[in-house]
C-alpha cells in the first residue's frame, strides 16, 4: 500500500513474472473485500502465490491444488 503521492492509500500486488506492480484495490477496505469475496481466478491467484520454505534445508513447495470453502477448486501448473 502506498502511503503518499496521487496513488496513496491504493493496494498494490507485484507480478514476479512481468516485474511490475499492479494495482489490486482502492483502498484497504476495498482489498480486504476482494479477498473476502474472491472467484476461482482470484483462488488460482492465491494458490500459485504461496510458496513453502524449509528453514532448514531449503526445499520448496508449491500448492498444487487449492480448495476454498465456497467450492472453488483449482490447480497450478509447476
């Protein structure tokens, strides 16, 4: 979220692939409420988002499939 200038108060998601930040809602609220109400795109979105790290040994785990509880179901391609 940005604190000042024209875009101050507005939540950004930043895209590894394209490495460019994308505005995602107007404000906190309005974020919040995106989440909250989510459709399978936005589950997809969450569930290639996640990585797990072992703090030990360093493997990695992706999320493969991704239920939610209002019967969204998707899988990720790794």
């Amino acid at each position: 979220m940005t604190t000042n200038g024209e875009c101050a108060g507005q939540v950004f998601e930043f895209d590894h692939n394209g490495d460019a930040f994308t505005r995602a809602a107007d404000d906190l609220v309005d974020d919040v409420q995106r989440l909250l109400h989510r459709d399978r795109q936005a589950v997809a979105n969450i569930a290639s988002h996640i990585r797990l790290i072992d703090k030990t040994t360093g493997a990695q785990w992706w999320i493969l499939k991704m239920n939610d509880n209002q019967g969204h179901r998707v899988r990720t391609d790794v």
